[in-house]
C-alpha cells in the first residue's frame, strides 16, 4: 500500500473515531435529560434499573421497532397517553441500540439512524405536560390525606382525651402496677367509647395502640406515669 492509501485509511480511522465519539456525546445528552424526566416523574424509582429493564428486553429479536409496532397504539388511546413512561421508554431503547450499533458493529449510520428515530419520541413539551399533569394530581392527592390525616387526628384525639380520664377514674388506689395493666384494664371502656363516638381506629390492635400511646404521646404518657405504683410510692417516700 502507498504512502496516500495509508494517509487515506488513517483519515477514515479518525473520522471514524470522531463520528463514534460524537455518538456517544449525543447518546449521553439525551439520557441525562431522561434520567432528569424519569426523576420528575417517578418519586420513587431508579432510571438505571429501567434502563436495564429495556437492555434485556431489546435484542435480534425484539428490536426497539417492535416494541413501539407493540405499545405505540396503546399510547395513542386516551388512558394510554397517561403512560408516562411510554416515550421514556422508546427512546431509551433507540438508544440502547445506538449504543450496541457502535460498540459491537461499528455501524454509525445505524446508531445516528436510532438517535433520529428516539428523538420522534423524546418529546420535551409532551414529558414537561405529563410532568405538570403528575405533580398536579400529586398535589391533589396530598391535600386530601393532609385533610383526612387532620379528621383522623381529631377524632384521635377525643380518644386520648378519654384514655386519660379513664386512667385517673379507674385507677386503683395503690395505683398502675404497669402500662399494660392499665391498657388492658380500660381497653373495653375506650373500645366503647369509640364505638359510641363512630371514631374508626382498629378494634384489632386497640390495646397495642393504647400502650404506644401510654409510653410515647406527650399527654397520656405523663398521665400514667403519674399514676403508676412505683412513682406513686415515690412521690410518697420524697414527701415523708
């Protein structure tokens, strides 16, 4: 081979490489701002183990085209277009076989073909709009457990308000031997209560939750420390 034909394939191996490179550039643009989309969207989650999902999927078999031939109609539909994660998806796996294209063949015209064919569907209005959409329904969703959490809390309250009264009108004179003695002594009475009251706390873990209550909320807990023998014993030898 002459001097030019060396200098010739030596040009095309640069090229190659810059071309391989500016690929690479390309593929690692669009999936930082997928990594930023799968984050805003999903609060839980991680967008590695999704891209790992659609590596093991995308293969000579089941290409990134069949999987959009698959579930690109499904998207279309009016529930379907609530997949939030369907754009993410196809583009993740054009561009998972961008990726193979250069690594194991070589082929940059196919890679730059995926790159083309993943930027149908990356797109940045569509995710922002069912980014707007997910956070609106979330903001929903939290004003109403902050609303049921504040009735839940109310009608808890007239419980341990209740718990108390039931601690001091019940105890016995020598006082509490422990916390679970006294949970298990006026558990019926509370059980009662809330029944009458139509407050819904689990009958089921009642006595449980009463001795939660008793040892770590910041009224009934001094109550029945109060009240138990061994403190008022106490009490008593510190007064004599």
């Amino acid at each position: 081979m002459d001097k030019l034909g060396k200098n010739m394939n030596a040009l095309e191996a640069l090229r190659n490489r810059q071309e391989k490179k500016n690929i690479s550039n390309a593929l690692s643009k669009i999936y930082e701002k997928l990594n930023i989309y799968f984050m805003q969207l999903r609060s839980t989650g991680d967008f590695a183990e999704f891209k790992k999902i659609i590596e093991n999927k995308i293969n000579e078999k089941y290409t990134a085209d069949d999987m959009v031939i698959e579930f690109y109609p499904e998207y279309l539909t009016p529930n379907g277009r609530d997949n939030d994660l369907m754009p993410v998806a196809f583009t993740t796996a054009y561009c998972i076989e961008a990726q193979r294209a250069i690594e194991q063949n070589g082929e940059n015209k196919k890679a730059w073909e995926c790159i083309s064919k993943s930027n149908v569907y990356f797109n940045a209005d569509r995710l922002e709009q069912l980014i707007r959409k997910k956070l609106k329904k979330d903001k929903t969703t939290n004003e109403i457990r902050s609303k049921g959490g504040k009735q839940r809390a109310n009608s808890f309250k007239l419980t341990k308000d209740e718990i108390i009264r039931l601690l001091k009108i019940r105890c016995p004179t020598a006082g509490w031997k422990s916390i679970p003695d006294a949970a298990r002594s006026i558990k019926g009475y509370v059980l009662d209560f809330n029944r009458k009251n139509l407050i819904n706390l689990s009958e089921v873990g009642l006595l449980n939750q009463i001795i939660i209550w008793m040892r770590k909320d910041h009224e009934i807990s001094p109550a029945i420390q109060s009240l138990l023998t061994k403190n008022i014993i106490k009490t008593k030898s510190k007064l004599q």
